[in-house]
C-alpha cells in the first residue's frame, strides 16, 4: 500500500473516532462520518446538478436534432455532442458522485480491519454483514432513486447504469461490513433529499450562443 494511500486510511480512520468520540455510537459516527463527507463534496455535486439541469433545458433542441437527422444517427450524435459543450452539459454528471465515492468506500473497507466496532440497532456487529440483509436491500434500493432523481433525461446508457448499479451495490453490500453498506445507505438518503431541493430551484437558462453555434455547426 503506497504511502498516501495509507495517508488517506488514516485519515478515515481519524474521521470515524472523532465522530465516534462525539456521538458515543459505533452506527452513529459512521452516520455523521457520512454526512461530513457529502457536506465536503456538495460543491462538486452542486456543480454537476446544475449541468444536469441544463440537460433537461435542451432537450427539446436535442429533440429536433434527432428528429432532423432521423436518419443520419452519426450526424445527430455529433450535433447533440456539439450543443452539450457549448452548454456546458455532461451526460454522465448523474454517475460523478457515486463513482468518486467508491475510493472512500474502499478506505472505508481497510479502516474497518482496524476500527473497533460495536453493535447498532438490529445488527450485533458493523463490522461483519448485515444479518438480516436489510442494509444491503436498502443499499441497492436507495441507490436507484438517488440515480433516478439526479437523471432530468434517462439516456439508453443511462438505463443501463440505472439497473447495473443498484445491483451490484446490493450484491456488495450482501457480504461487505454492514458499516459499509449503512454509509452508502446514508450517502444515499443525503443524496435524495438534496436533489429533491435542488430540483426546486429554477434550472439554469441554456447558453445563448447554444443554438446559434449548433446550427452553424451542422449546417
């Protein structure tokens, strides 16, 4: 294990006993561990929110791309690949915060080799998996309606992910420490209530240069 990687155990691991120190529970410092973390990565999830939001803004210009090149796929790819980029758009910004939890996880994984751990609620030890594998249900269950409120469109490859990933963070978290899975589940809950409010702001106009510039691209 490299130097920095260990760096950052370490620095999980400090997270998770200070945490622990302030709220005298193995299951509630592993809950506020996690609301710490999302509270450090608001900005960037904010940033991609927003991104998507413009996504759902264009789509009835993304619309009368596909419907004027219906039958030139390659050349309505390349004008909606356009107009995103001038807008500043990211197809995959609803995957972004999931995927740059998984390091998090993984550090969450070798802490938990070291971090004494107690019992919480239902489960004897966070430390061991989820008996009554109702964290990792959970895992799986919430990990779809954080993907689906985040999506405004739902691409073809965004179905995909939108079944492949509850799955396999329900398949994990099945034989995980259920430590891990009780902060997925908690990143999850974060993650669903803040779309929800986010969802309520009016989304940002599309750039005024954005049609324009497509139309002189594809002409």
């Amino acid at each position: 294990m490299s130097q920095l990687w260990q760096w950052f155990v370490d620095l999980i691991e400090a997270g998770l006993e200070l945490s622990r120190s302030a709220t005298g529970s193995a299951g509630l410092s592993i809950i506020l561990f996690t609301v710490l973390v999302r509270l450090v990565l608001l900005p960037l999830t904010f940033s991609q929110t927003r991104s998507m939001q413009r996504m759902q803004a264009l789509q009835p210009e993304v619309e009368r791309i596909q419907k004027k090149y219906k039958n030139n796929p390659q050349k309505a790819n390349e004008a909606i690949m356009q107009l995103w980029r001038e807008n500043n758009v990211n197809p995959a910004a609803g995957c972004l915060p999931l995927l740059i939890q998984f390091p998090i996880l993984y550090a969450l994984f070798i802490a938990f080799r070291d971090f004494s751990i107690g019992s919480f609620l239902w489960i004897p030890d966070l430390g061991k998996p989820d008996p009554w594998f109702v964290l990792p249900v959970l895992a799986g269950v919430t990990t779809y309606f954080q993907m689906k409120t985040s999506m405004t469109t739902v691409q073809p490859q965004q179905r995909t992910m939108l079944v492949l990933m509850p799955a396999m963070l329900t398949f994990f978290a099945w034989s995980f420490p259920a430590g891990l899975a009780l902060y997925w589940v908690t990143s999850n809950i974060f993650s669903i209530v803040q779309q929800v409010l986010m969802n309520r702001r009016p989304a940002p106009a599309p750039a005024g240069k954005g049609k324009a510039g497509h139309e002189r691209g594809v002409s």
